[in-house]
C-alpha cells in the first residue's frame, strides 16, 4: 500500500497502522530521510517498509514514484493521500502563484497519482483509495482561503469518483479530520498564528482546546480501508473531544 505526505503526522501514522497490519508499505514524501526514520520503525516491529521520493509539485516526481510503487510492492491494493500543505493567507493577500501552488500540492497532485494508481486497482477488481481532506470542508476557516479551496475541490473529486468507480470493485473514501496535532501548521510564527486563531474564535470556529493526534486519524483511515467487500464507507468525520471539565466548569 501507498502513502503520501508520509514524512509526519497522519501520513506517517497511516503507514505505521497499516504496517502492523501485515501491509507492506511505500512511504512518499519530500522529506525521503523523515520518511526513512519513519520506515526504520516500522522494520524494527517487523514489518516492511520502502522509501521513495515524492514531490506533488513536479509531475516527473509522480510519475516516477509511480514507476517505483510498481516495481517495489507488486500489486498495489491501498493508496491513501494524506500529503498536504497550508498557507495562512486571505484570499486577496494570497498571490495567483501561491494560489496555485497549494491547489497543486493539495489536488492536482493528488489526482494525478490516483490516476496512475487506480487503473490497475479497476483491472484487479478491488483496490482502496482513501483521501484525508479537512473539515474546513464543512466550516470553512478565514485566512486559509487557498487550503480551503484545495480541500473542498479534493472532496469534490473524491465524491465523484465514487460514482465513477461503482461496480468495480474499488472503493473511494473520505477522511476529513478537524483540528490535529501535526507539523502542518504548528510552526508558524506566533506572528502569524495569533491573528489566525483570532479570526477563527470570532466566527465561533475554536470551542474548545482539544486536538485529535495524528494515530486517531490514522485509525479512521485503517477502518474505511479494511471494511469487508460489499461495504463503503464514502465519508467519515473525525473531531477531537473536548477537554474534561470539573463539576464546576474548570477544566481538568
């Protein structure tokens, strides 16, 4: 099986999860020796893991990952895209090119390697690909005008190629968390990061201080992958639970 953007967070928790599961595992990402610390891991519980450059912005990169997914894992039944990239930017601050950009890390990309891996999925008759989205899908968030883009046309596609893959024996699925304790995101400057989150708690967008962890996720993206033939699960929604709070309203 295939992830993306599997150098941290979801990505990297995705192809841990599946590993122990007995998968063999392709990691993508930019960062090859994060993704080999993460592959070193998973050797050392037994499992099998593979490295392998991928670059979502270069369609030579996609290409040859696709070539290399092939000839290293044989048959390929689980492709899950989690690779992604967030700018913290307004729609008019955000240039045409960053624009762009997101929209072909977040995207494009994305549905270009589905289109390289999906074929043979078809011609075997069963094969999964599971998208993690966002749930700026449902509550769009300010200030990430071109990441809620990317994300609402990911599902978009997604939702179509449901219908597109019917009777096949492929199944599409969307996994669209809310807020998570990842790298995307975390390092912005607290310059950046503070006028975000005002924003968000002005439009009711931050209840609580609860994120979900990346392994929460990942385990929402092992349940749609490993539902039994004849089953689909199209979308699941993941939110962190909110902190505990003491009888008298104090958190605990």
């Amino acid at each position: 099986m295939l992830v993306t953007g599997a150098s941290s967070g979801i990505g990297a928790a995705a192809a841990t999860a599946f590993a122990q599961l007995g998968h063999p595992v392709l990691l993508g990402a930019r960062r090859v020796e994060r993704c080999e610390e993460t592959a070193e891991g998973i050797r050392a519980q037994g499992g099998t893991a593979h490295v392998a450059p991928l670059d979502l912005l270069d369609t030579a990169s996609i290409d040859a990952f696709s070539i290399h997914a092939s000839a290293t894992l044989g048959e390929i039944d689980i492709l899950v895209s989690c690779a992604g990239d967030v700018l913290p930017k307004s729609t008019v601050d955000t240039t045409p090119e960053e624009f762009s950009a997101q929209l072909q890390v977040n995207l494009i990309g994305a549905q270009r390697l589905i289109s390289r891996i999906t074929p043979e999925m078809i011609n075997r008759r069963r094969g999964d690909v599971v998208v993690v989205t966002s749930d700026v899908v449902r509550l769009p968030r300010p200030l990430m005008a071109s990441y809620v883009s990317s994300k609402w046309g990911l599902e978009g596609m997604a939702r179509a190629m449901q219908t597109e893959v019917e009777g096949t024996g492929v199944r599409a699925s969307i996994v669209r968390p809310g807020p998570t304790l990842t790298g995307m995101g975390m390092d912005w400057d607290p310059d950046v990061l503070a006028p975000v989150l005002d924003e968000w708690r002005r439009w009711g967008l931050v209840r609580h201080a609860g994120y979900l962890t990346a392994e929460a996720v990942a385990s929402a993206v092992v349940f749609v992958a490993t539902q039994p033939p004849g089953t689909n699960i199209t979308l699941v929604e993941v939110e962190p639970e909110a902190p505990l709070t003491a009888p008298g309203g104090e958190t605990t």
